[in-house]
C-alpha cells in the first residue's frame, strides 16, 4: 500500500476534525446514520448502474490500485534484471535463458522473454507485447472512471438527502424547539456528498490514472528491454537505452 494516499485522505479528515473543534463544533454532530447511509450507499448504487456486471466483479481490484504501492521504486531493479539478462543472452544464447523464466516475478516480463526465446518474429512480439500495455491502460481508465463518477454523484446525492431532511423540518414547524438539530441534520447529508467526493472518490481516481502512468511506463520499459536483449544488443547499450526513457529525476537517482 501506498501510505502517500491514506496519508493525504487523513491530513483531509484531520483538517476538518480540528477545524470543527475550532469552531466548537461537536464532530460527532456529522456521525448520523441516514445521511452515510444514503450518501455512500446511492452514491456506489448510482455508479455502478453506469457500469457492467463485468466491471462490478472487478471494483475490489480497482480498490487496491487506488492504494497500490508506488511502482517507480522497483525500476532500478528491473533495469538491472533486464542488463542482466542481456547479458546473458550475448555470451549463452536466448536458449539457456528459459531457464530463468520461472524467476522472473513479472508476468509481463516473464510474457515477453518467453515469446523471445521461443523465437516468436520480432514485430509480432511487439505487437502482442503493445496489445497488453493497452489492455492495461483500458482497464485502468474504466477503473479511474468509475470512481470519478462516484465524486460527481456524491454531491448532489448528499443535496438530495438535505431535501429529504428539510421536508422532515416542514414537517415539524410547528415545535420550534426541534427546527435547529433537523436542519442541522439535514445539511449533514450535503456535508458528507461533497466530503466523500472531493477527499475519497475523486483522489482515489486521480491515484489510479497515476499508478495506471507509472505501470504504463514502467510496461514500456520492460517491452523497449525484450526487443533490444532479442536483437541482441550490447548490455551496456541496453541500459542507456532503458535510463532515457525515465523522467530526469529518476534517471538522476539510478545513475547516482
């Protein structure tokens, strides 16, 4: 898991905690059960009544790429797998490097040096290889989608909620004692739309085009490795190939 996204959702709720008490507001003034009820429960309703059943079985994956951890951390040690076994293949053949295939931990990776050492042309193994990367990003765009929506729901479920309780107050005109906590209850439900929206759905989208990027590029890699240790190319070349493709950050950091 990547605490970079739990962390930022707590710093959200810490705000708004302190804020409240501040403000000397009871936090627990917001913890009402119709208004969560309605808000998370609409709200997941409506999106998935935009969705597939296919995409539905599915949302517990998109879940955990919305808190996976950052893949960037483990290019360096692909880079070195991928010279590695560049390596190898100059001074063995690509033969001998099935051997290897079952270490690989990477199914992509594993996908590709197999079609490689199986001798499978080198245009059609970059066009199966390319078919994946897309594979991948449609998937992860559905997903980031999905949840995008959830934030574009919540608000105006939450405004619904607040119509709902503030039908309850008309209801109630006549005892003015009660007018105060059903209006304050009934904006709870607004409260809790634009919360989720804008601390949960919305960031748990925007980490998921992020993750979907960084395995993008770091897919890219992996196929840019399997063409050139095919062609045969000198490990010291590969591994300047492979470091270009890296934002200057990241290329800073390798080479250091």
């Amino acid at each position: 898991m990547d605490p970079a996204t739990v962390l930022g959702m707590l710093m959200a709720l810490g705000a708004l905690l302190v804020t409240m008490l501040l403000e000397g507001t009871d936090p627990t003034a917001i913890v009402l059960v119709p208004p969560l009820v309605l808000v998370f429960g609409a709200t997941f309703g409506a999106a998935v009544a935009g969705s597939t059943l296919s995409d539905v079985r599915r949302i517990g994956a998109w879940f955990r790429l919305a808190f996976a951890p950052d893949r960037s951390a483990h290019t360096p040690a692909l880079i070195a797998l991928l010279v590695d076994l560049a390596r190898a293949a100059r001074k063995e053949g690509m033969l001998p490097l099935e051997n290897r295939l079952a270490g690989l931990e990477d199914p992509f990776l594993r996908h590709g040096m197999q079609m490689a050492v199986d001798g499978v042309p080198l245009e059609q193994l970059r066009a199966v290889l390319e078919g994946e990367v897309e594979g991948h990003r449609v998937d992860d765009r559905v997903a980031a989608r999905f949840f995008a929506k959830m934030g574009g729901y919540a608000p105006t479920i939450g405004i619904i909620g607040t119509v709902i309780g503030l039908v309850q107050v008309l209801q109630s005109l006549e005892d003015p004692a009660l007018l105060g906590p059903l209006v304050a209850s009934a904006f709870v439900a607004t409260l809790w739309g634009v919360l989720s929206a804008n601390v949960i759905w919305l960031p748990m989208s925007t980490k998921i085009t992020r993750n979907s990027d960084l395995r993008t590029a770091q897919m890219n890699l992996l196929l840019a490795g399997v063409t050139e240790i095919f062609q045969g190319t000198n490990p010291r070349a590969l591994r300047v190939r492979l470091q270009s493709m890296l934002p200057p950050s990241e290329a800073r950091q390798i080479a250091a």
